[in-house]
C-alpha cells in the first residue's frame, strides 16, 4: 500500500474491516479463519484523489458518467475526495461503529453546485452494515443517484449462483441498455452490467468457497451486477487480466428512474448490510 493512503483499521472478535480516508472507501472485510468478502484488486493504486480498484467505493452523487458532462469524474466525486472520522466506538461484545463525514467544498462546489452533509456509518460485528446518509443543506432542492459499489470475492465466478433477481426487469448496459426480465438465478458467464429494478435481497451462493453471501438493503429500488469479465478486465490498468474470475459487483443503487430527490433540510439513508453463511 502507498505511504501518505491513511485509514482506519477496525478489528474486534468477529471481523476486521479497513475504510480509507480517500472516499470513505471500505477496502477489506475479513472474518477469522476465512477467506476475504470483498475483492480488493492486486494492481489498485492506493492514492488520494484516485479512485481505488475494488472494496465497496461510494458512487455519489451520480451514478455511471455525468448525465450532461462526461469530463467530470464517472460515479461522482464522493469516491475521490478526502473524508472526515467523525465518531468511533467500540463495545466489549464484538460490536464497532463509527462514521465519517463529506460536506461541500470549494473541490465539490465545482463539479456540483450544492451544499450537501453525507454521513457513512460502519458497523462492524460478524455482518458489515453500512448506512450513506444524505442531508441537503442548500436553500434549493437536489436529486441524486448513488450506489454502494461491493465488488465480493468469490472462488470461482463460473461456480457463483446469485438469487433474488428471479422475475426483475433490468437494463442491460453491455446489449446498449435493452431491457429484459431474469429467469431464474443470475449465473455469470460472460461480461456482465445490469440495473435491476429490485428493493430486495440477494443470496451470492460460493460452493467453492462453501458460503453463502447475504446481501440486504434498505432505501434502494435499484441493484446493479458487474463482472467486466476477460476483455475489459484487460482494458482496465489496476485490474488483473484473470481478476475477473474472482469477483463480482453487487450494488445496493438509486439510479435511472429510481433518483432520490431531497429538499431542503431533507435527508435519505441508503443502507447495506453483509452477512455471511456457511452452504
Ligand atoms: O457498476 C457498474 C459500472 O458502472 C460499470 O459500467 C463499470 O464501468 C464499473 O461500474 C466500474 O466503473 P469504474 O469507474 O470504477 O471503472
């Protein structure tokens, strides 16, 4: 890892968490005895300003490329700017929380012009829950897309099952966003880069790993599937030819329709909560 790339080490007897200061940017997940639930790249660049290559990145406040200016940062700039602590606290039955802030900048101002207050809170025990708060502090009304980006680790993709999608409509970004409807469970094949349209849970089923992943949200009606898979992982410089085969994105999102609109003094909580069984 870079020197001058600070962030917070959270460990206790369930599990053990890191989030950088560089976009609040969770980047390790680890349970005792087993292997990591989050994919973190082998080639990231750990460098302020920069976004990092895996873990949970925070796509605000704007989901994908600019909808009108594709110079400004693709998923936002909340993934690249510098973050506060604000609070940490620690209870002897293996539980921990704490939270970091972004308010509006001369930076943020630029490249949006609202003043905004995003909290994320980190609980960490044997499931990692996390909760993006958004509060308008302007005099004007705004609107948001947002994601929570999780890209998971997995054995092997090709040996990776994903319920809960069965029956949902959902834009498919690599056939030019033509809309379908899943059929049964998600098995990733081939490149992959949904939005469903989806307020419930998925299963992530590992038999090579012999783990379920549970992924829960709240305040989300969209949840988007990434896998780049062999061609455009190799078009990406921190991201391992091969790396396609042991991850995959699941995002709790608000994107396409599903925008968050906030008026002044309003707030939102987008939430996503990680837990993890044996199969
Ligand atoms: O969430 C899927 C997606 O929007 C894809 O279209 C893909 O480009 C990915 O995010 C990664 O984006 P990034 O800007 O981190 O390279």
């Amino acid at each position: 890892m870079a020197v001058n790339f600070p962030y917070l080490d959270i460990s206790n007897c369930n599990a053990s968490v890191k989030v950088a200061q560089n976009g609040a940017q969770i980047f390790g997940f680890d349970r005792v005895g087993e292997p990591p639930v989050i994919w973190v790249s082998p080639e990231a660049i750990y460098k302020k300003g920069f976004p990092l290559r895996g873990g949970i990145p925070i796509c605000w406040p704007w989901f994908g490329p600019h909808p009108e200016d594709e110079k400004k940062p693709q998923h936002g700039f909340a993934r690249i700017m510098s973050w506060e602590l604000e609070d940490f606290s620690d209870s002897d039955k293996g539980v921990t929380l704490s939270s970091f802030s972004l308010s509006e900048s001369e930076d943020t101002l630029r490249l949006w012009p609202y003043r905004f207050r995003l909290t994320l809170s980190v609980e960490v025990s044997k499931a990692l829950t996390i909760r993006l708060n958004t509060k308008n502090t302007d005099d004007r009304p705004f609107e948001i897309t947002q994601a929570l980006h999780a890209y998971f680790f997995v054995g092997d993709i090709q040996d990776v099952e994903i319920e809960g999608l069965d029956g949902h409509y959902y834009v498919d970004k690599v056939k030019g966003g033509e809309e379908a409807r899943q059929d049964g469970s998600l098995f990733i094949t081939s490149e992959t880069d949904r939005i469903y349209r989806h307020t419930g849970s998925c299963r992530l089923i590992d038999r090579r790993f012999g783990r379920v992943i549970v992924i829960d949200k709240k305040g989300s009606g969209s949840t988007v599937v990434w896998n780049p898979w062999q061609e455009k992982a190799r078009q990406m410089a921190d991201f391992p030819d091969d790396g396609f085969r042991n991850m995959v994105c699941i995002e709790a999102a608000n994107v396409l329709e599903d925008r968050v609109r906030l008026e002044p003094g309003q707030e939102f909580t987008l939430e996503k909560r990680i837990e993890v069984d044996s199969l």
